[in-house]
C-alpha cells in the first residue's frame, strides 16, 4: 500500500549548509573586526597649527594678566591689613600697660582698707588723741575715697578698651589670613598659566617658532601703520587747533605760532611720568613686579606716576577708575591707555599712537603702537 506522506525535507540540505556556514563566517568575521576597532590604539590627536599656538599662547598671557592683577590686589590689601594690625597691637600693648597701671593703683587703695581695718567714724574719733588732727585726716579720706573711685571706673574703661582692641585686633588677623591664602592661590593660577604657554612653545619646532616669529612681526607691522595713522590724525587736530588759535589773536605778531607744536601740551607731571617710563624701557616683565629692576604692566604705570608725585592703585581695575575719562582722539602723553573687556593690561600713552608699557612674560617694557590691542578706555590721571 503506497504511503501519501510526503518526504520530509532535511533539516539542512546541501545548500542551507552552505548558507549557514556562510553566515557563520561573516558573523565571525564581524566579531573579529569589532575586537580588533575595541583593541586599537586610540589616534593621535593633530597637532595644532603655529597660529593656533599663538592663539592659544596670546590666551594663556591673558589668563596669566587677569590672575596677575588679582594677586596684586589681594598683596595690596595683604601690605595694607598687616599695617593695620601691627598697629592695633601696638595699641593693644599701650592698652595693657594702661590697664595694669590702673590695676595696681586699684591693688594699692585695697591693701591700704585693709592695713587700715575699716574702723567706723565715730570710733576713729573716740579713739583719736587729736580730734583736729581726726578732722583733718577725715577730709583727706574723704578724698582718697573719690580717688579709689575713680581708680575704679578707671580700670573698668581700661579693661574694656583692651577688650575691644583685642577683639578688633582679631578680626584683622582673620581678614589678613583670608586674604593671604587668596594670595597663594592666585599666585598658583599665574605659575600654572605661565607654565602651560611656555610648555606650548617650547613644543615648536625650529621651523615653526621662525613662522611664528613671522605672524609676530607681521602683527606688529599693522599695528604700526594703525598708529602711523593715529599720528597724523593727531597732528591734523593740532595743526587745526593752532590755526584756530592764531585766527584769535594769540600769533605773536610776526607770523610765528607762540605754541610749541602742540596746543593741549601734557601737565608737566605727565611729562615726567612719561620721562621715568622711558628711563625704564629694556627692562624685563615680571609679574606682580613694580620696580625697580623689573615690572608687570599696571606696576610700570604706578611707578612713573609715582615719581611725578601722584599715587595710583595697584591694580589695572582701580587704576581705570582714577582722574579724567578720555577718548583715543584726546589722548595725551602721560594717559594711561587700557585693553581688553576685562581690563586686563594697561600702558602709558607717549604721543603719536605709541605707548611705553611692560608686555607679558620674556618680554621687556617698550615702546608699541596703542593698536597692538583692543583698545578698551583710558584716563588722564592728573
């Protein structure tokens, strides 16, 4: 009898196996390169361009200058919190001494009551041989007993005063701590900054610090042909503001101007100041440095300043806020000229669109073009 089930289809024919072994394979495959993609060393990053070293160096200085006026802040309130304590121990001291004076004149009038027994007044009297010399004595404790007052509340002033010096003096100290360790820290933030730019360059290839010296130069060059031109526009109001001087009657008569080529010429403490920042020029940049072998940019500032006899803060941020605001068409020699939205630099107007000022760190003061940087305000301090 003839079976009509039909023939079951092997499992895996010849094909299928083959198919399977297929599949199997490019599976493995798989697996295979995905391990060796997990294995693999990771690439090397790029290394950057010079100009993105400059990029990244010019950032770095900018850092550092920020960080820099930050330490010179917290070191001013540091030399200023250290006067103040000094001198509230010094009072301190007075302060003791006077207590301790009061003290022991306090002591005296104690062992004298006890020397003397506190007997009543009447018997003091009954007992006394002289009832005039008794009198007598009496008014004169009389007194002595005003005077142990007063030697009394005087002590209580005196302990109280000590008191408060001792705690004010305190405070002081807490505050000059504080300010000491913001001291370190910013100190820390510049050497990092510093460290880091220098890391940078020092990675430079022969060829690549040659480019780089390239872009310098080339940067410099446009920024004093920016300057050239501020020169001649400032030459160009003077000329105007000569004419218009001389078409008032202030000629001499012969023809010759009486101005001698500038008719806003500089105070002559801006003079000086100007003179003691040339004198200073080829100088090297250090930071938190103001003098007199060696300055940062808002030290440079302070110490000619300082030797036209006008004090300035320390910092570029208390600096921009001293004297007279002015515009870059009025500026004059002995303006401190300001960079950056952050006010991070700062250097001493000359004339002619040039500035003496201390750069960054490996550089020294120099005279450059007010253009070299975004320019940001400046102030006429006296």
């Amino acid at each position: 009898m003839a079976s009509h089930r039909k023939p079951r289809t092997p499992v895996l024919s010849a094909t299928g196996s083959r198919a399977a072994i297929g599949i199997s394979t490019a599976a493995l495959a798989s697996v295979t390169l995905m391990g060796e993609a997990a294995t693999a060393a990771p690439a090397t990053p790029a290394k950057p361009s010079v100009e993105e070293v400059k990029d990244r160096v010019d950032s770095l200085y900018r850092q550092a200058e920020v960080a820099t006026q930050k330490y010179n802040g917290a070191k001013e309130r540091t030399d200023s919190q250290r006067e103040d304590v000094e001198k509230l121990l010094d009072e301190l001291a007075e302060q003791t001494d006077a207590m301790n004076d009061a003290r022991r004149k306090l002591g005296a009038y104690a062992a004298e009551q006890y020397r003397t027994g506190g007997l009543a007044p009447s018997t003091t009297f009954l007992l006394s041989p002289d009832p005039q010399a008794y009198f007598d004595q009496d008014h004169l404790m009389d007194r002595l007993g005003g005077e142990q007052d007063t030697a009394v509340k005087d002590f209580r002033d005196q302990q109280a005063a000590a008191f408060e010096q001792r705690r004010e003096a305190s405070e002081k100290l807490d505050d000059l701590t504080e300010t000491q360790q913001q001291l370190g820290t910013q100190k820390k933030t510049v050497q990092k900054k510093l460290t880091e730019a220098r890391e940078l360059l020092a990675d430079l290839t022969a060829e690549e610090k040659a480019r780089l010296a390239a872009i310098e130069r080339q940067k410099e060059r446009e920024a004093a042909e920016r300057a050239a031109e501020l020169a001649e526009a400032e030459k160009a109001r003077e000329a105007a503001q000569q004419e218009q001087s001389a078409g008032s009657g202030t000629s001499t008569g012969s023809g010759t101007s009486t101005g001698t080529g500038s008719t806003a010429p500089a105070s002559s403490r801006a003079a000086e100041a100007v003179a003691f920042a040339r004198a200073q020029i080829g100088k090297p940049y250090v930071w938190g440095a103001s003098g007199p072998s060696s300055y940062d940019c808002s030290g440079l500032t302070q110490a000619a300043w300082k030797a036209a006899g006008v004090a300035l803060p320390r910092t570029t941020w208390d600096q921009v806020e001293v004297g007279t605001r002015v515009s870059m068409s009025q500026l004059q020699p002995g303006d401190l000229v300001f960079f950056y939205n952050d006010i991070s630099h700062v250097g001493l107007y000359a004339g002619g669109g040039m500035m003496i000022h201390a750069p960054k760190p490996g550089d020294l003061v120099k005279e450059a073009p007010i253009t070299e940087m975004p320019f940001y305000a400046a102030v006429r301090p006296a």
